[in-house]
C-alpha cells in the first residue's frame, strides 16, 4: 500500500510546494532537510492515496503555523508536529492511522512528511487548501463542514495547548494568538476527521502534484527547455490545468512587515517593456497582482513569482530589490471556486474589495 | 464542616476584598452579584479552613483573569470559571474535592464562590497572593514550588484552552495572549494541588480576613467611627498586622491605559497640606507610592486608595479626577516578603528600580 518517497521525490517536493505555496507557506526547503534528517535516522515517508485511507480510519493532519519569516529565524527541529500529533490523540484519546497536509504549499507540505517519518504513519496525498494561505479556516475542510478542533498548538519548549472553539475562525484567532506568544511560529495537529471526511473534503494528490511540479522544472533546466512553457503544458492534465505568464519583470520595490502573526506587505515590479508596473499584495501569500488598477491575477487561482530565467520560485520573505522575475498565474480547482469556498479564502475573506475572477477569463 | 456564608458575609467580602485588591484585582461587586446569583438559584457556598483539607484531596483553584477595565464592560454570566474547572478535571480525570482563590483582592475572592456554590464544592479560606497581583506566576504557589499547569482558560462562547507550560512564567505570557484573544477577560482553573500543598504554600484565612475587612468598615460607619482607625486597629491582631495612613488629598491626574492585557497607569494625588502630592502606579495593582521621589509604598505591601471621608476602596478603574482620598499602606504577611517571594512579586519583578522596604521602616 502506498509508495515510499525517495530523496529525489523530497527534492522535487520542495521546489514544486514553494510554487504552489505562492510565495508564502514557508520556506520548503527547511522542510526538505527536516525530512532527510528523519530518514537519516531510519524514518520512511510514506505516501497513500485518499481511496486507500478506510472510512473509519482516524486522520489526524499536522502542520507549522505561523509567519514564514518567523519560520527562517527560529527553525524547527521536526519534534514539534510530532508533540502536537501526540497531544491531540491523548487528549481525543484515539490513535492516527494516517496523518495529512492541510496545506500543500510551503513547508506545509513536508511538515506531516517528517511526523509521518518519524511516528511510522503514512501520509494521505491530499490536503486541505491546494495551495498556501494565512489562516486556519482557509480549509476546504472548513469549507465543507470539518470542525478543526479540538487541535494542539505546540512550541519548541515543550509548551503544549489543547483547544476547542465555537467554531474556525474563533480557532484561527485563538490559536494565532498563541503562536503569536509562542514566538511567531508553532506546531499544530488539528481537523482531526474520519477517512471517508477526508476523502470528501480533500483536494486530492496534491502531494504528488508536488513532486511532479518540481520534477518537471528541474527536467526543464537538465533538457534546455524553457522551464515556463514546460510547467504550462505538464499542467494541462492536472486540476490546476491553465497557467500563463502574466508579466516579466524586475523587482523595484519591496515592503514586508511581520505583524498580527502574518507576514503582510507588497511589491512592486517594474515591466521589461515600456508598460506599468505590476502591484503585487500579499498576507504570508500573494493575494492579487494589479497592472494599472486592473486585476491580473487573484486569489484563490495561484499567483507565482518566478526567478526569471530559472523558475525557482520566490517566496515573499526571498523578494529582493533588482532581481529579474516571471509572474505566473495558475487556476485552481473546481472544488476551491465555489461560492462556499470563494466565501472563506476569495478575495473579500482577504479584505479586498473585488470578486474572483478566474485567471482564464482575465486578459 | 466549614461555614456557609451569609448575605451579609458576601456585601462585607465585597468591600474587604476592594481593599485587599489595592486597586485592582476586578470590581468585587461585579463578584457579589454573580454569587448572589448562585445562591438565589438555590447554591451554598460553604466556607473551610485549610486545616480542614484532607492531605490528599484533590484542590482546583478558579479564578477570572484579564484586565479590570475589561470585566466593567464584559461582565460574566458566572459559568465560565464553572467551565474553566470542569474542563481541568476532564484532562486531568480527577473531581476536584473543594476550589479555592489564587488571589484575595476583587473579583477573584468571590470567584470561587461562584464555582462552589453552583458545582456544591467547598471554598477553601486560603490563597496564593494575599491581595491581588496583576500576573499569574505571583502567587506562593508558584514561589513554593507548584507548577502552575495544566491549566484551563474558558471564556463566555465556550472556547476551551488547555495549556501545559514548561514553568509558571511560560504559563502567564502564554495565558495572557490566549486572554488578550479573548477580548482581554476571561476564565480559568490552574494550580491544582492536593490538600497538603495547599496547606503549606497558601496564604491561609484571607477569604475571612475580607470579610473581617469589609465588617470593620461598615460598623464603623454604622457606629460614627474613623474607619481607618477602626481598621488599623482591626488590623494588629491578623497577619496584616501594620497599617498606615501615609497621604491625604484630591485625585490631580490619572493616566489609565489597557495595553498587554492590563491596565497599566498613574496617578497623581495633591496634597491637602502645602506639601508635594504624591505619585501612583499600577499595573492593574498599585505598585508604588512616591512624594518627592520618595518612596511612601511599595509592592508586595498593600498600597489602597480610599475615599477620604467613608474610607471605601477605589479600584484604580475609577480613580477620578477631583476625588478627596486618602492613602494606606499596609504590611503583608511574612509568608509574602521572604526572599524568594520578593524575587517573584517584589519591586523588581514588576521593572522598579527599588528594593522592597517594608512600610513599617518607611518614615
């Protein structure tokens, strides 16, 4: 049952969840090594689909909550989730069968990768936001009527809290409360739920699409193809099956500030052409890129700034003055652009005042 | 067994306990109201020693925590606290035989009364400050070695922490964020302990000592006193055992701010005489007396504004300006100025550039 991911595979996942953490999520890469570290010590990663998972079996999801720029300063050692995933099950009183992203963009990503490795669990390829975004209820979980607590916050001081909430979004201004006390960053398991829940409200294999978004642009480089248009059309057969690049350009301004437990903030990039530039907001991701007030991409569709010769993706803390970048625009799935889902984590959950509109209808 | 509280015990408790909060510690007649509440749906609220505790029964102290700026406007129904210690006893699987004050100054007195009479619990006359301070690792509890957690923080939707720390402090900065989140008040249930820690690290009969408090002020009223005679001769023969008026005049200025989930501030008193007024500041609790940089007071001895002619006690939430008041120090009991008590809510603790003097030795 499953399938063991190899070194490669981790590689690849980390650059593939950078591009889908759409400059947020924190940084994959400090995933990556905390994984490899639990292989080194005997650990394997296990992969199962969502049809292998059985209806009764109980899924536990785990994750790092918090601001990426928190997360690069104060790196966690891998023990964390692990504490988090522990706690939960004592206090439910119920052991996992399996444990899950909630979100496959950033580190999140590999964070159940390296509680998988090390407790023996296999890990459900699906997640619960298809991308990155800031906030707790930002879950297709919630969206589709998962309670997402009782959950644990841990710290790398051992510190452990169990809570329960009226409903998610008291758990997301709870619990980000106490991460903001916890220094920043913090560990959580939360959303616990039984397979068939999980099965019903998971954008499924989104691990995989990962591994293979990673692969793709690294097969690109090795083959002096032109990495954009290979991501494109590799794509095309996925549920994220429209991307384009929307602007080229170089980084002219950058404004970040960790505040309220997010980091939040904007940039500015100046077109290679003779055009405007391009206004891009984020709060941890990238929630709208403007070109002269008009709307070139929005969330929740994908918008990635990519190194502009390489496609590695950029994550907001990594935004530099001067460096030369795409902007690429991806759709998201059908299951992330109803307007039950739109309601939670389209553009008005953010604060801003427009509606979506999906990236294949925007000139 | 113990002694159950009368109507007048809690309206003389309300008043003893406004002293024994120098300043802060909550309106205890926000308390009273709550407990008058209890008994008219039928509660008792049953009163025992510390002596009365059997060694090995298991205690769970209540208490409300936040600012007291905050509770004027948020009151609560009394089925938080209730809340936060049926929540500790399901994570801990044991029942509580009796709950007990953390703090004998405001609402906190009262608070575990609200919790013994709806759950028919005893109150132990006993608790962990002697007055009220404004963080939770300020307790003898924690000074002679009871962890504070896990605890358990509720607020009025339902909303449930279970926090486990990794020492007291850790607990407090903790409990605070997850407070702040709760809209700056709310419920907890912490220090849990058998019978004989209780008995050695508490301050025993302050729940009486209130009471006593509040007597000796009405009756002295009643009966055309000085109350603060009356109450400095009451006084002598408790552990409390020297009071002073040190300062007598007219509210000049008060600064009052709710930040970090206190309300911190201060005052200024004129003088009566031609002398320089005196200067006050708190942090939910008055920390310190000044008259020409002099200090006239200072934490953990009781620092107590009072009106001048009535001698009734002003919680630093309305201190106003034109007020006549006089000023009383008072000492605290030895169990509260040993070294090791000074080093958690002495001068320092508190960032004041003093060392306790007992106000015994201050002219």
């Amino acid at each position: 049952m499953g399938r063991d991911l190899t070194a490669q595979d981790l590689r690849d996942l980390a650059r593939g969840a950078a591009f889908l953490g759409t400059g947020g999520g924190g940084d994959p890469y400090v995933g990556r090594l905390m994984v490899e570290q639990a292989l080194a010590e005997g650990g394997r990663v296990t992969l199962i689909s969502p049809e292998e998972v059985p209806d009764d079996a109980f899924v536990i999801p785990t994750a790092m909550m918090g601001a990426p720029t928190v997360l690069v300063e104060k790196i966690p050692s891998g023990h964390e989730a692990v504490a988090s995933l522990r706690a939960l099950e004592a206090h439910l009183g119920r052991r996992a069968y399996a444990t899950m992203p909630i979100e496959c963009g950033g580190i999140n990503s590999t964070m159940p990768l390296v509680v998988g490795a090390r407790l023996g669990l296999p890990v459900i390829d699906a997640d619960g936001m298809g991308r990155a975004f800031p906030e707790l209820q930002m879950e297709t979980f919630h969206v589709y009527g998962v309670p997402g607590t009782p959950m644990a916050i841990t710290n790398e001081f051992g510190d452990t809290t169990i809570l329960t909430a009226h409903d998610n979004k008291a758990m997301e201004w709870l619990a980000r409360g106490i991460t903001i006390r916890m220094g920043g960053a913090a560990y959580i398991a939360e959303y616990s739920m039984d397979g068939a829940t999980a099965k019903r409200t998971s954008i499924h294999g989104t691990i995989s699409l990962g591994i293979r978004i990673g692969r793709c642009l690294r097969e690109a480089r090795e083959s002096h193809q032109d990495p954009f248009q290979s991501l494109i059309e590799m794509l095309k057969d996925t549920p994220y099956r429209y991307g384009r690049v929307i602007f080229e350009g170089k980084v002219a301004d950058i404004f970040r500030r960790t505040t309220e437990g997010f980091a939040k903030g904007h940039a500015t990039i100046e077109s290679d052409g003779d055009g405007p530039p391009l206004d891009l907001n984020f709060q941890n991701e990238h929630l709208i890129a403007r070109v002269d007030g008009h709307v070139r991409g929005i969330v929740p569709d994908l918008i990635c700034i990519l190194e502009a010769e390489t496609a590695e993706p950029i994550t907001t803390e990594s935004i530099r003055y001067g460096q030369r970048v795409k902007v690429m625009v991806v759709s998201t799935p059908d299951i992330m652009r109803t307007p039950e889902a739109l309601d939670v984590f389209g553009p008005r959950a953010f604060g801003l005042d427009h509606d979506f509109t999906p990236i294949e209808q925007l000139s």
